[in-house]
C-alpha cells in the first residue's frame, strides 16, 4: 500500500562522479517487496522523482541514484538533517518464490541499485544468487564492493575492457548455470538478454513517471495482456508477457 511519509536524511554521498547514495531514516514499512520505489517530493519542482530502493534495514532506506537533470542534481544538494516528503511502497517488486536454487541477478548501470536489496532477500532464503555489473568503463563502477561483501559470485563486465570481462552483461552470463534470471538496466540490455537468456526471469523498467502510482497512464508498456502501467502494474513484469 502506498504511504506518504516524511523521511530524514542521515547520508548522502557521491560513489562516483555522477552516481549517490541516499541514507534515510522513518517509517518505511509502507516498502515489502525488493523492487519497488519511493517518490520523492522536491522544492520548486511539479513532479515527484521515483528512486528505485536500493536497500532497507532496520528503518533505514537506502538510494543510489545517478545525477542526470533538475531533480536529482537537488537530490545531490541537499545535506544531512533535511525531511522529504516521500511516498513509499510504489510498484509491484520482483517475486523471490520463482526464484529456484540458483538465480542470476543482471544489473546495467543506474539499474544495479534495485539488485542489491534483491540479493539480500535471496540470500535469506537459502538461495545462491550469481550477480553480473555491467558498466561503460571501469571509473562507472559501484556497489561491485558491497555484492561481493555478502559473499555471492561477482562478475563485472565493461564495454571497454578497463575492468572484469569485456563486452556486455551478456557476455558474463555465457556459462553461469543458473535457474532463474532478475534484471533492472536500458531497454537495449533487456532486449540483449532476452535473446540468450535460458530460463524465465522478471525486468523491472525504467521508465520516465509522471503521478508514479497509475493515475495519468504516462508509463505504459504493452505487453500480451494489454497494455500495463510501469508504475503500478510494474515495474517488475515477467518475460514471457513481454511484447518486445
């Protein structure tokens, strides 16, 4: 059920020069599922900005959002102490029953966050979760640390080579055995692995949202069941409802 909260800052730091992470504190009970999102309310600006969660513990809500406009370059600004306005408990989340023993989680860039807090579910549940990074370059990298600290395989892929394998995420799935697949990243990726993948696996998409909770239809995406809302009936949709 989606809530409004208000949320207090307690961290916000950069981990690349154009990726942060948000540290926030409240009630975030309104968040059940790894793969949703929160709606952030920001001054001077119409529309709310949806950050996908990245981790939650303990009444502590974690955001890794990268800094491409307006919004997020506020986002960036603000200090320590500041109180949000948020609406939390957005989207539909991936579904960790479908899982099997042995599921690969498939991260593009500003997509990886969603995957960290996924990893950990799945971990909890006795499964063995394999992650691949994809990056442009090795200076992009982040949160390949914080995978590899919760003791789960780690394969990092660059388009240019500078770090782990190169090519795409793609390339380090050839060989994984795997039971299922998660993915958060561009289309273009999505497409990629639709084509090779071995197994059934849910994408959750980034799309630009207007309301962020299914009011103004600005985020559709069709599918073999009609079209459906990102934001309400997704983000997370399985591959094989998927109209590419």
């Amino acid at each position: 059920m989606v809530k409004q909260v208000f949320l207090k800052i307690e961290q916000n730091q950069p981990l690349t020069d154009t990726v942060c992470q948000m540290v926030l504190s409240g009630d975030v009970s309104g968040i059940t599922a790894p793969g949703q999102f929160v709606n952030l309310k920001l001054d001077g600006l119409y529309l709310r900005r949806p950050i996908s969660v990245c981790d939650l513990a303990e009444g502590r809500l974690t955001l890794v959002y990268k800094v491409v406009g307006q919004g997020t370059e506020q986002m960036r600004t603000l200090p320590v102490g500041t109180i949000l306005d948020v609406l939390v408990g957005l989207g539909n989340g991936y579904d960790t029953s479908k899982s099997g023993p042995r599921p690969l989680l498939i991260g593009g860039g500003v997509g990886i966050p969603p995957l960290y807090y996924l990893c950990r579910r799945l971990l909890a549940e006795d499964r063995e979760p394999t992650v691949i990074l994809g990056f442009n370059t090795a200076a992009e990298q982040f949160l390949a640390a914080e995978f590899a600290a919760l003791g789960v395989p780690v394969i990092v892929t660059t388009v240019d080579g500078s770090a782990g394998k190169k090519g795409f995420v793609t390339d380090g799935m050839a060989g994984v055995d795997y039971s299922y697949f998660y993915t958060c990243g561009p289309m273009p990726m999505f497409r990629a692995i639709d084509k090779v993948a071995a197994t059934g696996g849910q994408f959750s998409f980034e799309e630009r949202m207007g309301c962020g909770f299914g009011a103004c239809m600005g985020c559709t995406c069709k599918t073999k069941y009609g079209n459906k809302r990102i934001c309400r009936d997704g983000p997370v949709l399985e591959r094989e409802e998927i109209v590419w």
